[in-house]
C-alpha cells in the first residue's frame, strides 16, 4: 500500500466493513479531486453537492457521490475527456480502478461516470483481516451539470490530501441555496433523501445565509417560481414548511444512517426538529 495512502487511513477509526469501505471511498474520492485538478476541469468548473461539504468543509456523514457543475452551459462537454486522467491518479496511488462513461438518456444535462473497484482487492491491500466476497465492488458516481442555472459565483481552497492542490468550489450560501433545491424538487416517489435534510440541518447549525438570487435562478430554470416575481426569505421558508408536510420522516432516517457514526442524534429526528429549524433561517425576519 502506498504511504501516503496509509496517512489517509489513519483518519479513520475503522472497525468493521462499512467503515472500511467508507474510508476507501473517501480516500478515491480525494485523489479522484486531484485527477480532476491534473485535467484542468477548475478552469471550467466547480465541485458542490455532499461531497463537497464533508471534503471540504467536515460534514458528519460520508456522501457516495463527485457531484461537479460547469461554470457556464456547454451542451458539448464530454465528461470522458477525463477518465485517463482519473484511472492515472488513482493507479499512482496504487488503486486498481476502471473509469467508465455512463451514456446519458436524451434530454438530460448531467454527464456522468463511474469509478469502479474490486473491495477484496482493496481491503487485502490495506492489511485488514475483515473480508467480502470476490465479486464485490466499490462505485462512484461522478456527475457534471452542464447547464447551470444562471450565474454562480466561486471560491477556491487550498486541499492538502493526497497532496496539496486548489479546488474550485462555490461558497457554503450558494451550495446552501442547491441543497434546498434538492429538498424541495428531487423526486422522492420511491425513495426519500434523507441525506438532504441531514446537510439542511448542519447548514442551519451553523447560521449558513442562503444564496437567494442562485435559489431564484435554479427554481427558474425548474419553471418553478415565475420570473416577474422577487423570491424572499419568507417565501423559501413557505416552500420548505409546505415539503415538511409530506416528508416521510421514517424513509429519511432509513436513507441517511447507513452514512452517520452518531445514529441516535438520526433516530432522534421529528417533524418538529425541522419545522424549528426553517424558523431559524439566517435572513428572515425575527
């Protein structure tokens, strides 16, 4: 195993599988930043979404996904541009790893891939005694949005794992201002996405403005909000009490534990704990 992979590990207290598999996701997740960086794509786009926050920012929870968005719309952009660049990084660091385009339906703006590894391999690799069977695989999805609404402002920090280099990311109120998006309009027919609430809650924790004009853009975009009409914090907080009223609080807790270490402050959850918390938005009126 690589050294610098074995300093990344020793963040974890890993005790039994999940943990394992988490702490290997993480660590390709970072040294799949840093083949992104090598390719460039910061001069052209930015990394947000779950991710981003605990990467970037320490959330409390592991996050399965890359999410990216382009800086401006570009319809033509071909997220195989940078796979070699992927499979490269990750081999340096001694990753068995295949990188492969997942073809989009038509109609859709997301690119996406998948960053696929053997988890026996891996976990032999590491020197744990904990086993699973041969067949198993690891999987990242990583997801560029090649048309973002509107404009979006940036910021870039200074990364120092596997090694130091800069990612290109947008401020915590416009990433606060994507995640209500994704609260109040992904699809939850089959499956409720607990992990949003879960990030809503430590956005508020923390006093997180909201990044009205960025949320007014992507409601937009969405056809969801008309474009004669100024958005307030008042109405982003009529828009979230109206998405608790259906929310499956039992299907949120199902979706977000497998990614928590403290699962009683998950299990603890009530409607109540989010309906306090659209009161205490930054930016309405007390």
């Amino acid at each position: 195993m690589h050294q610098v992979i074995k300093q990344m590990l020793s963040r974890y207290d890993c005790r039994s599988l999940p943990d394992y598999e988490n702490a290997l996701k993480e660590i390709i997740q970072e040294i799949a930043l840093l083949g992104m960086w090598r390719g460039k794509f910061f001069e052209r786009g930015a990394f947000y979404g779950g991710t981003a926050l605990r990467v970037l920012h320490g959330l409390d929870r592991f996050s399965e996904d890359l999410d990216f968005t382009l800086l401006r719309p570009d319809v033509t952009f071909d997220i195989s541009q940078y796979e070699n660049f992927l499979k490269r990084e990750l081999e340096a660091f001694g990753f068995e790893t295949s990188v492969e385009k997942k073809w989009k339906a038509a109609g859709t703006s997301v690119e996406s891939a998948f960053i696929k590894a053997n988890t026996l391999i891996h976990l032999l690799k590491i020197k744990t005694s904990l086993v699973t069977h041969k067949d198993h695989t690891l999987k990242i999805k990583i997801e560029v949005d090649t048309t973002p609404p509107g404009s979006m402002p940036t910021t870039v920090i200074e990364h120092y794992s596997p090694i130091p280099y800069s990612i290109k990311t947008l401020p915590l109120p416009t990433l606060f201002a994507g995640k209500i998006v994704a609260m109040l309009f992904r699809p939850y027919k089959f499956n409720t996405k607990g992990r949003d609430f879960y990030d809503f809650l430590w956005y508020v924790s923390r006093g997180v403005l909201v990044d009205v004009p960025h949320l007014k853009a992507c409601l937009l975009q969405l056809a969801k909000w008309p474009e004669d009409q100024d958005l307030t914090m008042n109405d982003v907080a009529a828009l979230l009490h109206k998405r608790l009223e259906n929310l499956d609080l039992d299907r949120a807790k199902d979706d977000v534990l497998p990614f928590v270490r403290d699962r009683q402050s998950v299990e603890a959850w009530q409607k109540s704990l989010f309906t306090t918390a659209v009161n205490r938005l930054e930016g309405l009126p007390r």
